[in-house]
C-alpha cells in the first residue's frame, strides 16, 4: 500500500472513532497479524481449548449516537501512534497504548476500540478490564457481556462466568450454559469447584426450570462429579420433551453404561434406532458398542446400514472395510475397499489393508503390488517393511534392498529406519552372512546408531561371534549409559552361556535399576541370581517376571528354580501350563531333559 493511500484509510478509521460511528463492522476481516481496523469486532480462528468467537453473538447493536468530547492534541497523537502500530503489526504495543488511553480517558469509543483489540490479541487479562470498564457506562450492552463472560470462562473463573450469562439471561440475550459445563470436562483445576458450581446452576434452574441449555448444563456437570443420578433424570426428561433429542439420547445412553445399566443402556440404544431408523448417528454408536465387544458381524451390518443410507459417507465406508477385515469377511472387505479406490479416497491406507488381505489369501504376488502403491500415510513404513518381507520369502531380495534404496536416497530423513528396517528382516530370514554384510556397510555410514548396533550384536550372536557382539553392546553403553536393553542383552548372555557370573549381575543390575519394571530384565536377574546360587531370591524375582509376561522361556527359568529347591509338582504344572500354549517350546523341553538327565545321575 502506497503511503498516501495507507495514510487515507488511516484517516477514515480515525474518524470513525471521532465521530461515534466505531460500533460498525467492516467488511472484511483483517489479515491476521495486524490489528482489526476500525469497527471490527469479530476474531480469528479460535483455539478448541476456548470459547467460541463472539462473531454472530458479539456483534454490536445497530449504530447508535454518542457524543464525544473534544480529545485534546496529546490523547489524539496517542490514538493515531497505537493505531499506527498495529496497522503495522506490532499489536502488542497497540493493545498496551489502548488500555492507557481507556483508562486515561474514560471513553466509551476508546473503551470498545480497546476491548476488542485485546479480543482479538485474547489477552484475557486486558479483556477482562476493559470490558469491566465497558458494563461500568453501559451495564447492559450485550458486547461487554458476553466478552466478560468468555475471559471468565478461558480464566476458569465459571462461578463468575455463571453470574453473568444469569444476568444477560435476565435481560432477554440468548445464552447457552454448555459453554460452561464444557470447560469443565477433563479440566483438573476445575474440579475442586464443581460442587459450588452446581449449587449455583441449581439456583438459576428454580429460576428458569424449562431451559434447554442450562439443563443441559448441569447434567454435564453431574456427569463429571459423578452425581450420575441425577444426570440420568434430567438427561431422561430432556429426551421425553423434545421432538429429535439424539445427542441427548446419545449422552443418557453413556450415562446409563457409566452407572452400570449395561442391559438398560443396550435396550435403550435398540429402542432409539426403532423410533429413529434413519439416524446415523445413533446407529453409528450401536455398531461402535459392538466393535468394542468383538461382535464384528452385527456390527457389520449396521455400518452396512449406514454406508446403504448415506453412499457418499466414505468415512463410513471405510470403516466398514476394517471391520469386515476384523470379522474375516475378507471378500466383502474387498468389496468395500475397491469402493473406495473406485471414488478416489484413502488411497493409501487402501491398498494397505488390500495388500494385507492379498497375504493372508496367499496371494503374494498382488500383495506385493498394493504395497508398491503405497506411498505415504501412517501405514508408509509397515508397508516398507510388509513389502520387503515378502520379496526375500520369494527370493527377490536384490530387487526389494534396491527399492529401499532408491527410497532412502529420496527421503534421506527415513534412512536409518528403512536400513533398520532391512537389517531386521534379514535378520528374521535367518540369512546371516547378507545380514552381517549388510549391516556392516550400514554402521560404516552410521557408526554411532545404536538401533543398527543392536542388530548387529544379534546377528554376531547368532554366528557365535562373541566379540563381536560384546563390543557392540559395549559401544551402545558407551553411546548411550542408560540404555537399559544393551547392558541386560549382554548381561543374559554372560550368565546363560558362560561363567562370568559376577561380571553378568553387575550388568543386569544396571539394567535393572534403568528399567526397575521391565519383566525381561526382572527374568534375568532371577536368571543371575540363580546361576550364583541365591535361589530364594531368584525364585522371586522369577514369579515376578512370570506374573508380568507369562513367556514359555520365563516359565523355563522359573520352574528350573522351583525343581532345583525342591517342589518338582510346581514346577512341572508350570512347564505343562506353558506347553500347552506353546508345545515346541526348546527352552522348557531342553530344561526338562537336563533335569531329568541330572536327577538319573
């Protein structure tokens, strides 16, 4: 904007103000960083954590005259430099000026001009003073209502907030109470007030006992205070009353579930449907209850339901498709996903969840294609890693490390997850030659990754290169002293597979302390401690570590210690329990041969 043109619409605004005429909106909304101009009361975009912008509601009344006296050169310099600052972004200079003037000046102009610049900045502490300063000439616009009663809210300050949506009440303005009881859900600070708070909501329900809002309102706030009783009545009430009462069905229903009345909250939600058959929203929360209970195939059929009545509903769709994939209708997953390709939506995720059908079907070959065809979204890397796992099953290794290079290449930001990615699998192939080759060539490019290190210390392990791996683990401790999994990775091994005992404890020790809950680590110690012979305390730390994480190499560990002090039936109920689970467990069945061949000698 050229100078003369900015000093021009300066000018105008200024006059506006002068002239009485300050009250009038623009017509269109400032650029966010600068101040609004003359007139403009309404705000940006509103954080979720804070009440609704006053736009609709907080608009001021039809122009009305107000006389001003003469400012005198002083005030009006001070005017034109804060409206000069904030035209030129420097808004918090422009609000501190402002409030200056307000209080200086006591005008009115100057007061609402203030008001809703400190609005706008939501500064609740200015906002709270000016708008003071407001109801003191005009104790009953409805603008400074409504803009006390919004800072009061975001201060958490409801007792007080409460008064003056009363107050308004009272004059005839339109208030909703939900904007109270909503700053109360899951607000920690809040809860110590609740008990005053719904006495006093209590009070202005004598007054106005049919009040749709505020009874709203307050069951919400028995809700939160555990008062469910109560919510459910005036919740129940509300629902006879009005004439499509789903959102509050919807909340009764919850209410009923938090008292228990599982039964009666399933038979009301039943009976909701019957009487509103077209309501989605309501059939949305059945078929979401049956999710939650595993009932996959009635809650297939109600999301069937919704998706008939609302096609374009794709978010629905999808749905849908997941819940047919958990229920094992693979071919009407299909069905739903190829919809959605069909209409252009999810793309991603689509051919993810068709990939993942396509292996559980055996058919590799189209798995591998939809994986291909994924290229972002939140599934990206496990697809990688899908795809990549299923090249080296048909022997395509080559092919799948050269995509993943290419890819690594692109995003150089996803390197050193893709090669762990790779190691990994590797790994899993049991391919330790190419794992060890591979990852060797990886540390060279990044020696101080420690994920890449743990691989390779597995690998070396699975060669029986034992310095190899103890000088990895020992890098990783270096590079990273609490890291728990490195110092309990080789203190297992020294206690399993050789006689260094004491040297393992103190290791395990360390883990222990890093990662005091951790039940692999709680295992090994049990493991030490019984290699060192303090079987009490083993045995323990043991049944400690079996509690947390029932593994079958747990329950070797664990039964070992029992036959060792004596109670043989423990220990073979717990290695029969954890057979039955896993039958080819190498761990208890090499355990139990060793022991019997011991007890024969």
């Amino acid at each position: 904007m050229n100078a003369k043109k900015y000093s021009s619409y300066l000018l105008s605004g200024l006059f506006l103000l002068l002239s009485g005429c300050a009250t009038d909106p623009v017509p269109e909304a400032p650029a966010p960083q600068q101040l609004p101009v003359q007139g403009t009361v309404q705000d940006t975009e509103q954080d979720s954590t804070e009440p609704p912008a006053q736009e609709s509601q907080s608009l001021p009344p039809p122009r009305e005259e107000i006389v001003y006296g003469s400012f005198p050169e002083d005030i009006l310099a001070r005017v034109i430099i804060a409206e000069l600052a904030g035209q030129r972004g420097f808004n918090q200079t422009a609000l501190e000026e402002y409030v200056k003037l307000a209080r200086d000046t006591e005008d009115l102009g100057i007061i609402r001009r203030a008001s809703r610049i400190a609005t706008f900045l939501r500064d609740t502490e200015a906002s709270l003073e000016l708008s003071q300063l407001w109801l003191a000439q005009e104790p009953e616009s409805e603008e400074a209502l409504r803009t006390q009663a919004f800072q009061l809210i975001t201060a958490n300050r409801l007792s007080e907030a409460l008064d003056l949506f009363a107050r308004m009440h009272a004059l005839g303005y339109e208030v909703d109470y939900r904007l109270i009881s909503n700053r109360s859900e899951n607000n920690i600070e809040i809860q110590a007030q609740l008990d005053e708070l719904i006495a006093d909501f209590e009070t202005i329900q004598v007054q106005y006992p049919q009040d749709v809002s505020l009874r709203l309102a307050l069951a919400q706030l028995y809700r939160e205070n555990g008062q469910l009783q109560q919510a459910y009545e005036l919740l129940n009430q509300l629902t006879q009353e009005l004439n499509n009462p789903i959102d509050i069905l919807i909340a009764e229903i919850g209410v009923l579930e938090e008292m228990g009345e599982i039964r009666q909250a399933r038979r009301r939600l039943q009976d909701s449907i019957d009487n509103y058959p077209d309501n989605s929203q309501l059939r949305f929360a059945y078929g979401r209850k049956l999710v939650e209970e595993g009932n996959y195939r009635e809650a297939m059929e109600q999301f069937e339901i919704i998706v008939e009545q609302n096609p374009r509903d794709f978010d629905m769709l999808y749905s849908l498709a997941l819940i047919a994939i958990e229920a094992n209708q693979l071919t009407a997953a299909k069905n739903y996903l190829e919809r959605l390709l069909v209409n252009g939506q999810r793309s991603d995720d689509v051919h993810y969840y068709l990939a993942l059908i396509n292996d559980e079907q055996s058919n590799p070959g189209q798995a591998i294609e939809h994986y291909l065809q994924v290229n972002g979204g939140n599934n990206y890397l496990v697809a990688l890693r899908n795809y990549a796992e299923l090249m080296i099953e048909q022997g395509r290794y080559p092919e799948a490390s050269e995509r993943l290079r290419g890819i690594r290449f692109r995003r150089p930001e996803l390197n050193s997850t893709l090669l762990v990615i790779e190691g990994s699998l590797l790994l899993d192939s049991q391919d330790y030659d190419e794992a060890m080759s591979f990852l060797n060539r990886a540390i060279g490019n990044y020696p101080a990754d420690t994920q890449l290190l743990q691989l390779r210390s597995l690998v070396a392990q699975e060669n029986n290169d034992i310095p190899r791996m103890e000088a990895d683990l020992r890098e990783i401790m270096r590079l990273e002293p609490n890291n728990p999994t490195a110092f309990n990775s080789l203190g297992y091994y020294l206690a399993d597979r050789t006689d260094r005992y004491e040297e393992a404890y103190e290791l395990i020790l360390r883990a222990a302390e890093l990662s005091p809950n951790d039940p692999a680590i709680i295992d090994s110690l049990g493991w030490i401690q019984y290699k060192l012979g303090m079987y009490e305390e083993a045995r323990i730390n043991l049944e400690r570590a079996f509690e947390l994480y029932p593994d079958h190499e747990v329950a070797a560990h664990l039964g070992e210690v029992l036959w060792v002090l004596g109670n043989r039936d423990a220990a073979r109920e717990i290695w029969q329990d954890a057979l039955e689970v896993q039958p080819d467990s190498e761990f208890i069945l090499n355990t139990m041969e060793r022991l019997r061949n011991d007890s024969s000698s």
